[in-house]
C-alpha cells in the first residue's frame, strides 16, 4: 500500500535535487519543473506499472510529458525511481551528458523525445490506440502545461481520442497559470478547458495539483473509467516549495544564486521537518 506521508517527503528531496541541478548546470526551467513534482511523484511512484530494473518492458505504462522543458524535474524523479543514477544526474549541464535540456529516448525511463509544444498528447493518443487495437494492458499518460494549450494540435488529439473512447488515456495539465511571458490568460486564453475536453468525449475533473493523496485517487478513478478518455486539471502554483519562487513568471527559466540556493534548501528542510513531525 503506498504510504502517502514517504511520498511526500520523496517530492521534497525531488524538489531540491531540482534546484540543484539547475544551479549547478546554471541553466533550467525552474518554475514548472517544481510545480509538476507531485504529480510525477503520484505517478511514478503509487501509479504507473514501470521497472526502473527493466525500462522496456512488455506491457508497462507509458508517461510522456509533453511540457519537455520542465525536464529537470523529470530526471529527478527519473533518479529517485531509480532509473538513472545519481552519478549521471549529477552529469546534467555538463559537456557529452547523455542528459539534454529536453528528454530523449536515450535516457531509461523516457518514452518521446519531447518538448516541441503540442505534440505529446498526438503521440499519446497513438499509443493508447495501439494498445486498444492490439490488445495490450497498458496506460498512457500525458503531461502537459497550461501555456501550451494554445497549440491547436492538442485540440486535434483531444477530438480524436474522445472519438476513439480512448479510456487507456489521461491527460493532466499542469495548470500553474503562468507561462514565459506572464499570465495564461493575458497571453493566449484557454478556458473553459473542462467544456473543451468534455466537448470531445472525456471525464474530467480537478484536483489539487499538489495533494498527493487526492492525485493518487483521480488517477485510480481514470483507471476504473471504461468508456472514456480521462483529462486532470491539477491546479498548480508555479515554483511550488520554495516560496520566493512561487508564483512568478520570471522563475520560468531563471538559475539561482549561491544565497537562493541556500535559501530554497531551508525551506525544504523546513517542509521536511513538518511532514516528518505531522
């Protein structure tokens, strides 16, 4: 049975091997990295069917975040799933890594080449189709940002999968509000997400992007739909755990200094502590 409380604690070690990739590499998607941490960590560790001892195996569950710019969030989690080791993380940003700003398919764990905006959820929904028409187990998820929904192909994936009744299928979107240049809602509207994906045949429901318990139980309810697609709004806070983060569109793609570094690891351990001592 997955112990919610080690699960949460495991976010706050991702979220600080997070940052400190960042730092080091001097380089990095910050903001949307940490705000996507507990959905990963619901996923990859309470969810999905995956070995990190065998990456391609017969039958597991397929994960694709489609919002690839957030990769260092991934290749933590990727870490402490055991998946990579810490010896390649610790590789990040340095010359011939195997890890790129992006993920690759030369990476265990990853399944797409991702971070061309829009083109996740095209590939999912192919995946869930070939798993239906061949008769395969498996479920695929696609993580996506909010930001991208501007790209008309997402649409075009969210039809089809409805026509299908692609039930193998979750989207979540990381809807942390916030994108490069400012608000979502400034920059290119996307609401009413939940009247689009409806519109096209899907479940959809909300959930605290950053309630662990509550993911893992919208997640178990995708799993029990059979006849539909099912998308996740997880609503999200942009920087999430580190509070001078939080929020701001500039920590989109910001590094931190010696003494934000040092501050973010405070306020970790501070959040460790409390989940220790709850």
């Amino acid at each position: 049975m997955v112990q919610v409380k080690e699960l949460e604690k495991r976010a706050v070690e991702i979220r600080k091997r997070t940052v400190e990739i960042i730092y080091r590499a001097s380089g990095g998607h910050t903001g949307g990295s940490l705000s996507e941490v507990d959905i990963l960590v619901a996923l990859h560790f309470g969810i999905m069917n995956i070995d990190p001892k065998n990456p391609d195996m017969k039958g597991r569950d397929r994960f694709i975040l489609s919002k690839g710019h957030s990769v260092e969030g991934y290749y933590s989690t990727l870490e402490s799933r055991g998946f990579i080791s810490v010896e390649l993380l610790d590789s990040y940003g340095k010359f011939n890594s195997l890890l790129a700003g992006h993920p690759t398919r030369k990476v265990p764990g990853i399944e797409l080449n991702s971070g061309a905006l829009g083109h996740g959820l095209s590939v999912g929904v192919g995946l869930a189709l070939a798993a239906k028409r061949s008769a395969e187990n498996f479920r695929t998820y696609v993580l996506m940002g909010d930001g991208e929904h501007g790209e008309g192909s997402i649409m075009e994936a969210v039809a089809a999968a409805g026509h299908y009744r692609l039930n193998n299928l979750v989207a979540i979107v990381d809807r942390n509000q916030l994108q490069i240049s400012g608000r979502i809602e400034n920059v290119m509207a996307i609401d009413d997400l939940e009247g689009k994906y409806k519109a096209c045949g899907w479940s959809v429901v909300h959930c605290d992007g950053h309630n662990i318990e509550a993911l893992l139980q919208c997640f178990r309810n995708a799993v029990a739909q059979t006849q539909k697609p099912t998308c996740v709004i997880a609503h999200t806070v942009k920087g999430k755990g580190v509070s001078f983060m939080e929020d701001k569109a500039f920590w989109h793609h910001k590094t931190p200094t010696d003494e934000q570094l040092e501050l973010a690891f405070t306020e970790l351990n501070q959040r460790m502590e409390e989940i220790e001592n709850a």
